[in-house]
C-alpha cells in the first residue's frame, strides 16, 4: 500500500477511540504472527491521565543524551500519524510507514482468514504493531511506549515492559474506564505486573490507594517519585529552572525545556525513571539527565506557534493547569478558541477556562465526537463568559480570533489534541503559501 491508502485502511477500522475494542488478545497474536519484535528490545510502560506525554519525551530526550538509540511512541498526532514513531527522535518515514502498515494488515486479515481470529486489530492495535515493527528493525535499545487508554488492556502492555510508570490520575475517559477514581486508576494500575519496577507520580490520595494495593498484589514495591523542588528562576513565558532533589540524586539548576510549572513534577517522573534504569545496569549520568530535561520538546503542550499558544488540555485536571499558567504568565488580554469532544466534562472546563478570557471563540472539530458550535455556546452562556464568537470551522475560527484579537493580546487555542492538528496544519499550509507567493 502507499502511505494514502494505508490511512484509508486504519481509519477503515473505525475512530480510533470509538471502535476502541479494548482487550490483549489480538495484539498477542498479531505480535506473535510477526515474530514478536518486542522481544527485541526493552521498553519502558508509561500510563496515566495527564502528564504521561511530556512524562514519556523527556525520559527520551534523557536516553538519547545518554547516547541510547531510542524508539518512542506516542499517541495521538498532531498532523501526519508518522508522529506517533519516532526513533532517535525522528519520525517514521511516510515510505517505511506505510511498508510496515501493510505487513501488519497483510498479517492481520491472514489470521482471520484461518480463523485465529475473529475480527481485524483495531486502528490502534495495528498503529502499535507497526511501532514495534518499526523499532526492532532500526535496532532499537530503548522503548517508550504511552499507553493510548487506560492501561489493563492496553495494547501497549503486551510489550511486557519491565517499567512501568503512573502519571497523575485524574477523572477522564469514564465511559471506557469507570465512572469512578478508583476504578479509573484500577484500569491503569494494572500495568503494574509480578516482577516489574513500578514509578509513581505524585497522586489524589485515592488514587494512591489503588495503585499501592495494585503493587502489593503483585509483589511489588513502588517506588514513589517523591521529590524536592528548589526554584531558581523562571522566564516570561513560563520556562522554570529549578533544582531537584530526589531519593537518589540531586539535578542543579535544571532549565526545564517545557512551560508551565507542572512541567516539573513531570520531569522528577522522567528522573526517577532514568534513575530506575541505572538500577537495572543502563548507564544515565546525571549531565544526561539533566540536558535531557532542558531540551525536551512535546508538541501542543503549552507551545507557542505564529504567536499562538497551543495546549491540548482536554479534561478539567488538565484544563485548571493550563488555568494556572495563564493567571501566572498571561498578562495581556486573552482570546480563547475552544473546541472539544462533546463526550468531555464541557461545563467544568468551560467554567475554568472561559473567564480567563476577554473573549472566546468556539469552534467544531472534524472529528466524530465534537461538541458542535452551538452546542458549546449553550456552555459559554451557562458560564457568564462574555463576547463569544461562533463559527462553523478551525479556520473560520483563526481568523475570527485575528480580528478581535488586539495587537498586544494573545491567542490560545485548547480543548482537544485533535483541534490543535487541524490548527497547526492550517498554519503549516500558511507559511508554505507564504514562502512560495
């Protein structure tokens, strides 16, 4: 197939989290089928509601200064789906991509066909297979694997990672996962298995709750990422240099490459994990640890773009921190585009973030489960957020934000990973255009 009609094929599986058809079976076997590349490598397992990203690109910007060659996968992308695979920080070529994707459909459907079986992998069952794939032919020492959705039947949890990692937990997803914090951390606890070396971020005391009895289940012993944070600095648009203490190691003056102070939390999880890793013989020095940190990029989080800044929060854990950042570094006046899922808590981010804004710009996503335009001005008016725009489409709404937004204000744009795609692909076209006209 080339790389057109592989896409047409993925997304012939159903959306993504629509047809998610949870469970490990056809995974194991697809894997089994390909000769099970991820017995070729070791990987580390990162799951969690928020954080888990940024979490996963620093420990592989740590590994790769470290001089690990390093396979990271990630979920979901911006604009091409070769984002999700990058080895040695570079993403999958759309070529190799789409070689890969047709050896795992070729795989899959000869598998039903003997009845193996019952129904093809899901879109992310096979995107997981090609990452794989992919990592143990460019002879990967390292995988990163962030879970998609929750974590028990995840189908990155059949690549037996010997880490494992827990971000903080918050409510999310709760028609795949639970209606409860419990019974949401009980599903990505679960990654936590007899003989692995389990990380924990700082967490809702519930939440710990679950994963501690998770761990004693299965004979592990957590290791908390506790930490002590020294706050040296920070820059105007919201960078932090800190010094971090933790039960191993002490990182002086680390200037986390990342904006919004949460972003240091995430960095002693990728720390603890790097330090995890030294226990099990891999060679991190501290200079690597601490460079890694510093240069670590994640797209769409807390990132300036043309002068907008774009964030994917998209729950309303993650909605308040972006809150945070804004109150703390925003000092201008704030236009916000909006657009999310409508099977997201709506009214609580909405709540948080709208009356940080002098105006608000909604939008639709193209995407299936987007809340509609008029859905979300019900939202805004139930809020009290004043001079809210309505329009039809991601582009209708960058350029209504342009002309209402002032010369000395600022634009973000957040309420779904998938809305900052379409954004950063418009801007993408944008400034070809430019450069050719």
């Amino acid at each position: 197939m080339e790389f057109k009609e592989t896409l047409s094929y993925l997304l012939s599986l159903g959306h993504e989290t629509l047809a998610m058809k949870l469970g490990l079976k056809n995974t194991q076997l697809l894997l089994e089928a390909l000769g099970d590349p991820h017995h070729s490598f070791a990987s580390v397992q990162i799951a969690g509601t928020n954080g888990k990203g940024s979490t996963a690109a620093m420990l592989d910007s740590i590994c790769r200064r470290a001089g690990l060659r390093t396979g990271l996968f990630t979920s979901p992308h911006l604009i091409s789906i070769t984002e999700r695979i990058k080895i040695a920080d570079t993403d999958i070529t759309e070529p190799e991509f789409a070689r890969l994707a047709t050896q795992v459909k070729g795989t899959a459907e000869s598998l039903v066909a003997q009845g193996k079986l019952e129904a093809l992998p899901t879109f992310f069952e096979h995107v997981t297979a090609i990452a794989l794939l992919a990592f143990k032919e460019a002879g990967v020492e390292l995988a990163i694997l962030e879970t998609g959705l929750g974590g028990r039947l995840d189908a990155t949890t059949v690549a037996g990672a010997g880490i494992v990692a827990i971000t903080p937990i918050a409510l999310d997803h709760q028609e795949y996962l639970g209606a409860t914090l419990r019974e949401i951390t009980a599903e990505k606890a679960a990654i936590i298995r007899p003989g692995t070396s389990a990380i924990i971020a700082p967490q809702q005391r519930e939440a710990l709750e679950v994963i501690r009895q998770r761990a004693a289940e299965s004979e592990v012993q957590p290791l908390l990422a506790d930490y002590e944070a020294l706050i040296k600095g920070t820059t105007v648009d919201g960078r932090f240099t800190v010094t971090l203490q933790t039960k191993i190691g002490r990182y002086e003056s680390i200037s986390v490459g990342l904006r919004g102070k949460h972003q240091i939390e995430n960095a002693a999880t990728a720390i603890r994990i790097a330090e995890a890793l030294n226990q099990q013989g891999w060679k991190i020095a501290t200079t690597a640890i601490v460079a890694g940190i510093q240069t670590a990029n994640h797209a769409g989080r807390l990132e300036m773009v043309d002068g907008f800044l774009l964030d994917g929060a998209h729950n309303p854990s993650a909605a308040q921190t972006l809150r945070s950042y804004l109150d703390e570094f925003v000092k201008v006046p704030l236009t916000l585009v909006f657009g999310a899922m409508r099977d997201k808590s709506l009214e609580e981010m909405a709540a948080i973030l709208f009356p940080a804004a002098a105006r608000v710009v909604l939008t639709q996503v193209d995407n299936p489960r987007s809340a509609s335009g008029e859905e979300l001005r019900e939202i805004a008016a139930a809020s009290g957020a004043p001079n809210v725009f309505v329009t039809r489409s991601v582009s209708e709404a960058l350029t209504k934000a342009n002309e209402v937004t002032s010369s000395e204000g600022l634009t973000c744009i957040t309420g779904s990973l998938y809305l900052l795609g379409e954004v950063k692909a418009i801007l993408n076209a944008s400034t070809l255009t430019a450069k050719h006209s």
